[in-house]
C-alpha cells in the first residue's frame, strides 16, 4: 500500500474510533439519565404510597371512639414515621368552612371582609353567589342574573342552582382567579349548614363570627389546639355571644392533608376528602375527592 493511502486509512481509523466514543459518551449519558429518572420515579412513588399511609392513618385515626385520643379536625398537624419516611398530616372538618351552598349572605359577606376585600366588593360577590344558587330571577341589591351576565359579555348567566363543585365559584360575575386561590381553602360544598362550626374554623372563619375581631380568632384557635376533642377544658372557651367554642359536635366529611417525605428529600402530597359513615356492612367510608399534589 502506498503511504498516501495509509495515510488516508489511518485518518479513517481515527474518525470511526471518534465517531464510536462520540456515540458510546451519548449512550452513556442516555443510560444515566434513565437511571436517574427510573430512581425518581421510584421514589416519587415510595413517596406517594407513603402520603396514601397518611390518609389511612388519619381515617383510623377519626374513627377512633376515645374522645380524648382522638384526632382533632381543626386542622392541627400530626407527625409520625412509617418505613423510614416522615410522614405529617393535617384534618379539616368540612363543617368549619364555609358551605357556598348553605351560607346566608351576612355570614358570606363578613368572611369575605375577613379575607381582605371591602365591604362593597364582599357585598358584591356575595350577593352575586346568592343568586347563582337561587332558582328565581330576582338580582340582590348588588347581584348578577342572567341580564347582568349577558350585558357584561358572560357567554353564559347564572345557574339558578346549587354549586356542583367549589371551583364552580369562579364562573360567579365577580370571582378572579387570585381571589378564588386565595378563598378556596375555606370553602366546601359538604358543610350542610348556614353556619361553619366555630370548633374547627380556620382564622378567617372564625373571624366572620359576629362580634369576633382577627385577633380573638387568633386566641381561641392559639388555645383551641393546645385542648383535645372531649376535653372539659374546652368548655371554657365561648364565643363573643356566649356560644361554647367546642360544642363537642361536628360533620361526617373530612379533608385530610398528608405529606410524605422519604430519608433522601423526596416528597409527596396528597389531599383527600372523605366521608365517614355509611349502612351497616357498607365501607367504613367514601372518597368524595381525591387530589395528589405537589412533589419534590
């Protein structure tokens, strides 16, 4: 062979042993990144099973026929291991929100003051939700019907029926996204009652109460979650009217919040709404809302 045609031949080798490093480095890195996703997956999902003991737990927990043992569902936080994950979980009784369907304006327009909006805005809305849920045509004094949705350009008008979902509330003439974010937590459409109950109200719930200023909320619910449920201590604590703040009683319909997070960092939340109770020989509860949250 001449040494011209070597020459080219070595500079061939040279390129096909570059162009095989090029793709075994590529091959490399594509086997890493898979095994990298592989293992998050895996412990995203270790993290969500775990965040689904929570729930288990919370539910047993609720069931728990010791008043005093039992947890409280005011939304104070649980803390405890499972496997090597640290796993905190938080209840909320349905019966301390506010229930779109059931409340009065009165009590609806004075937990929209305690969340930050004016009085005439609150009325606003307030008066606007009424008359979604109402099945006549007679707009509150600063409502919205049919007319009024068509006139502001809404391609639809009110329902004249009760809110199917919470998140229905941002169709009302009124409701921005930023301000429903901010509501959503408080709100519920399993409450069943015109009244949120004291004994499980967040901060601007129990606010809303007549004659109860942010800071009172602020007491009662410092000292409501230094007492357990059937505690006699807790008959102490009344609202401004004279009403016991724990009145022993509260709903069927809980939300559990439960966050897991595994021994290298990763974590998972999942809320869910339950409901306790049902027929003799039916499940010891039923999942209303299932909702798997936020990872990391």
């Amino acid at each position: 062979m001449r040494r011209g045609a070597r020459g080219i031949a070595f500079i061939v080798v040279i390129w096909v042993l570059l162009l095989l490093a090029v793709l075994l480095a590529g091959f490399a890195v594509i086997s890493r990144t898979e095994a990298l996703q592989a293992r998050h997956l895996a412990e995203s999902t270790r993290a969500r099973y775990m965040a689904e003991v929570g729930i288990s737990r919370a539910i047993w927990e609720l069931r728990n026929p010791d008043p005093l043992t039992r947890w409280a569902s005011d939304g104070r936080g649980y803390d405890f291991e499972f496997e090597g994950a640290k796993i905190k979980v938080a209840v909320q009784d349905e019966s301390g929100k506010i229930d779109i369907n059931a409340v009065d304006g009165p009590v609806l327009q004075r937990f929209l003051v305690a969340s930050g909006l004016d009085e005439q805005t609150a009325q606003q809305i307030a008066d606007a939700v009424l008359d979604w849920r109402d099945a006549d045509d007679l707009t509150q004094p600063m409502g919205a019907e049919d007319v009024d949705y068509e006139r502001e350009g809404y391609p639809y008008g009110a329902a004249d029926n009760g809110f199917q979902t919470v998140g229905e509330l941002q169709q009302v003439m009124g409701m921005d996204y930023e301000l429903y974010r901010r509501l959503e937590p408080d709100l519920t459409i399993w409450g069943g009652s015109a009244q949120p109950n004291a004994g499980s109200a967040s901060l601007a719930v129990l606010s809303s109460f007549p004659g109860m200023s942010p800071q009172m909320a602020e007491q009662m619910i410092a000292m409501r979650s230094q007492i357990q449920p059937g505690d006699p201590a807790g008959a102490t604590l009344t609202l401004p009217d004279g009403t016991p703040l724990l009145t022993g009683g509260g709903g069927v319909t809980y939300t559990v919040r439960s966050k897991a997070t595994l021994a290298n960092g990763a974590w998972t939340q999942v809320d869910a709404t339950v409901r306790l109770g049902g027929a003799a020989g039916a499940r010891a509860y039923t999942i209303l809302q299932w909702r798997e949250g936020s990872a990391g």
